[in-house]
C-alpha cells in the first residue's frame, strides 16, 4: 500500500487543490467524459505555510521530526535563522538524544547552511564546508 504524502513549506498556505481530479485543465465536458479513464487520487498535505510552531510542537511526535519539520517551514523565510532556532534549542537538545540525532541534526544544519536566506556562515564556526 501506498499513500501519497505532500509536506508543503513555502511562505504562503497551499494554492491546490490536494485531490488530482482537482488539477486537470480543459474543457469541463471534456473532464466529465474522460473522468472514467482518469486517475482519482487524493493525497495527504502538511500544509506548514498554515501550521502554527505551537501546532507543529504539540504533534504526537518526538522532537527530532518536529524539529526537521520546523527548519523545513523556517529556513527559507527567516531573515535570521541562528536568532530562530533559539527559540527551539530545546528540540535540538531533544533531536540529539534520539538514536540517530547526530546524523540527523548534521543533515538539518547542512540544509539550513544551502538553503537559509541570510545565513552568518561565520557563526556556524567560521567554516562553511565548501572548500
């Protein structure tokens, strides 16, 4: 079985529809009479532009994932992402714990070093690892 999964982090709420019928373009009568031979699937969305950080914490999950989910809704947006993850240092406490923390936090930071928009490379040690 599978289920198809969208985790959405632009800045703005999801502009789709999440079911595929909903994105088919043309004619209307067209769509009605090819709508037997069409693929209808639906998929799950994690829309994080419309989830609040309280929402994404309260999440029956452990720190590592929320705190994957949270640099995912973050990085590209915030103007200071290191003044930001302050504001979670407690899931990063958390997320190293975990059995597999330390490679998962090396791949959360390596994302936030590519993908953050104003990142202070300087304050990651003063080494940017591209060279």
């Amino acid at each position: 079985m599978t289920v198809a999964a969208v985790v959405y982090h632009a800045r703005t709420p999801w502009p789709a529809a999440t079911a595929l019928s909903g994105l088919y373009l043309g004619p209307a009568a067209l769509v009605d009479t090819m709508g037997p031979h069409l693929p209808r699937f639906a998929f799950t969305l994690d829309d994080l532009a419309a989830t609040s950080d309280d929402a994404l914490r309260a999440r029956p999950m452990a720190a590592l994932p929320i705190l994957v989910l949270w640099t995912l809704k973050h990085t590209r947006h915030e103007p200071d992402i290191i003044a930001a993850l302050r504001g979670v240092v407690d899931l990063v406490c958390a997320a190293m714990r975990d059995r597999h923390g330390a490679e998962v936090m090396a791949a959360v930071f390596n994302y936030i070093r590519e993908v953050g928009s104003a990142l202070d490379l300087p304050r990651f040690g003063g080494h940017d690892g591209r060279d």
